[in-house]
C-alpha cells in the first residue's frame, strides 16, 4: 500500500511502479523527490527551462506567481520596500532577521570603510576600452576581487565567509561607478564615508573631482533625497527572486567548488542578458523607438498581432500570473514622485500611454501581461537620469546580496551536489 505522502508513477509499458516521497513546503507548492529516479527506472526526467523542477530547498525567498506575491524571510515585499532600506534588507537576507539600530549603524558604517576598492583594481578597469559595456567591466573586474583578497579564499570560518559577504556588498557600487565613469572617460571618484549607501552610489557616479557636484542655478546642487529614495526602493526590489537565471548560474558555479567572486562574477554576466537584467534597457529602448505618443496604439496593435513578431518590452513575467508585486510598488513610487521627478518628458508619455491602454485592454488583461518591474524600473531610472548602460549594473548591486546567501546557503546544504542536468540524445 502507497505511503500517504508519496506519488507511484506507474510505466504503461511494463506495468512497474515506481513510489516516490513527497516533500513538504512551508509556502508554495510541495516536491516530488524523484532523486532516485534514474537508478530505479533508467530514465531521466524532461523538463527544459525547469518549468516543474526544484533543484534545491531554500529559506530566503518566496514567490507565489498565481497571487503576485514575493516575500523575504516571511516578510512581504511591499513592506520592506516601503518602511525599511536596502541595508536592512542585505541585513535580513544574511542574518534571517532584521537589525536592531545599534546593529544597522554598525554594519552600515562597516559597509561604508569597506566600499574602498584596493587601487590595482583602478588599472584593470583603465585597461578596458572605453567603449566598453559597464556590466563587462563590472563582471571582470568582480572575478579578479580573488587575486586581491585571495588570502580569504578558503573562507574557513563564519567570520571569514562574513568579511567576504560585506566586501561584496560594499565594493561592487564603487566597481558599477568606475566602470560607468572610465566608459566616460573621466576620472573617477572615491566613496565618501559620510554618505550612506545609495548615496555614495550616486555621488561617485556624477561628482567631479575633488567632491563638488554640478553647479545649477541655485549653486551647488545635491543629490536629492527623493533620488536616493527611489533607487534604494529599486535595490531592495531586485535583492532576491528566487531561483531565477542567475541565481542558478551562481549556485551551478558555487556546486563546482569555486569562490563566490567567480559564482557572482558568472551571475553578473548571465544578468547580462536581455531576457533577464538587461530587459529594463530595452524597455528604454523601445519607448525610443516608438518616438512619439500618437505612434503607441499602432504599436500595440503591432503587439496584438500574431502574424508580427514585435512584443511590447516589460510586460509579462516568467513567474508572476498576476501583477507583479514589485511593479506595484514600483508604479506607486512613480505616481507618488512624477512631480519631483518632472516624469513629464516625451519618453514618460509613451510610457504611460503604452501603461494605460495594456491594463485596460482584454488582450493584455486576459493573458496577464501586466506592466512589469523592467518596465517601471527603467522609467525610474530614466527619470533619475541614470544613462541606460547603468541599468543593469544597479540590478547587480540590488541582486548581490542575494547571490552571496544563495552561494551561502547551497555550501551549507549537506545533500548538495555539482550541477549535472541530463539530456535528451536526438542526434545520429
């Protein structure tokens, strides 16, 4: 008799069946372990792109895509972004919880020492050319951390694998900044320790030498608070997603052994990809491209056709069947800061226009292509006057955290193995 929580596959060939353990989720949907499967029946599972597959168990996130929900540590996505900072938020996904004042004025002033970068570094990045894409410096020059702090590459201890988190935590805005200002070809800009985080981000991409920043016609103009507002939302919004395609790369790179700067220098480069990082870029892109407002019904039209392959840039996610709940925080960001932001400039108007009609037209409503958080991030940011090619590069910063506990968290599980999907052979 079949145990209660367990499935029997049953082979219509031979009449054999197979009973396989049911494992229970705290959230989510359940998991059949079919580890075994192979050794009892001789067959591989078939599941490209792992659209029905766990591949490991994990504590830090969770996603239900039917209600449009994302969560940290139990704690809804919505809340985080709105009532606590990204540091916080890097605090919980490292410690489980979240910090104390005393603790968060710790860690962030350790963070702010540590985002020095050590002055090597300076010539890998000077070495690229300047034409080249911040995020292929960005990935580059986050490998090469482990010949400059090679001496903790073993990360032997809590406290050894705890200075290496924070190191990366702090280090990868300088890294994003330098990367930008060399493709600029001006030079660069050191953290300032009396800034916070997201701050310190900015300043070191728009200072000039010496500190000052650009002088406006009411003198010496600083970085605004609504600014810093907004990119510190967007940096906790991207800080995890679960097992999404980089997340992967990182854990598949981290079963082979390797250091995290390797795992997350191969999860920077596989967030290079427009189907994934890259897709707030092309959603800038696009809304160029469309040109003018009167130009988007025909664009949706276009959209709306199946015989064109035009597709309206982000909309529809490969998870979330429903709106994608930080998109939603993103939009209220958005109607909340459009005068501070002067969200009024002829890219904007597309934008909303393109944001109006897909939410109420049934073509987009019944196949749930709501406006995603590519599309809302790269208006924001646009907005902010962040150039395009630093899109993905703020992704990374947002994200790093999330693939350092990832790493951190597939070492410590005791059944993990090196990565080795199987195949499908087809060929002679």
């Amino acid at each position: 008799m079949a145990k209660k929580n367990s499935m029997t596959f049953i082979d219509n060939r031979t009449g054999k069946s197979y009973e396989y353990p049911i494992l229970e989720a705290t959230r989510g949907p359940w998991v059949v372990d079919v580890r075994s499967f192979y050794k009892d029946t001789g067959m591989f599972t078939y599941d490209p792109g792992f659209t029905s597959t766990a591949s490991c168990n994990s504590e830090l996130t969770f996603i239900n895509g039917e209600k449009g929900e994302l969560r940290y540590h139990g704690i809804e996505i919505e809340e985080l972004a709105t009532q606590h900072s990204y540091l916080e938020v890097c605090f919980l996904l490292s410690q489980g919880r979240l910090p104390d004042k005393e603790e968060l004025h710790a860690f962030d002033l350790e963070l702010r020492h540590r985002s020095f970068i050590h002055e090597g570094l300076k010539n890998l990045i000077e070495s690229f050319p300047n034409t080249a894409h911040p995020m292929a410096i960005l990935s580059s020059a986050v490998s090469a951390l482990s010949s400059f702090y090679f001496e903790h590459l073993n990360i032997n201890s809590e406290e050894e694998f705890e200075q290496m988190r924070r190191r990366l935590i702090a280090k990868i805005p300088t890294l994003a900044a330098f990367s930008y200002r060399h493709s600029l070809g001006i030079p660069f800009i050191y953290p300032d320790i009396e800034r916070s985080f997201t701050e310190n981000f900015l300043y070191m991409m728009r200072a000039y030498p010496g500190g000052k920043m650009h002088i406006g016609r009411q003198g010496e103009e600083q970085i605004r608070e609504v600014e810093i507002e907004a990119l510190d939302t967007i940096f906790t919004l991207h800080a995890d997603h679960e097992q999404n395609a980089s997340t992967t790369t990182v854990r598949g790179v981290a079963s082979t052994g390797a250091h995290p700067y390797v795992a997350i220098s191969a999860g920077i480069s596989a967030l290079w990809g427009r189907a994934h990082g890259g897709a707030n870029e092309s959603v800038i892109a696009q809304l160029e491209m469309i040109g003018s407002v009167k130009n988007v019904a025909a664009f949706v039209e276009r959209a709306k056709d199946p015989d064109d392959n035009f597709r309206l840039m982000g909309f529809g996610h490969r998870v979330y069947k429903n709106f994608d709940p930080r998109a939603k925080v993103l939009k209220k960001l958005q109607d909340r800061l459009s005068d501070e932001l002067s969200l009024d400039s002829e890219l904007i108007m597309i934008a909303r226009e393109i944001e109006k009609i897909a939410l109420n037209d049934d073509y987009f409503v019944k196949r749930n292509l709501y406006p995603n958080i590519d599309f809302y991030s790269g208006v924001i940011l646009y907005a902010l006057g962040i150039p395009r090619s630093m899109f993905t590069p703020i992704f990374v910063i947002g994200r790093t955290v999330g693939w350092i506990n990832q790493w951190e968290e597939f070492k410590k599980d005791e059944t993990s193995k090196i990565a080795r999907p199987r195949q499908l052979y087809i060929g002679k």
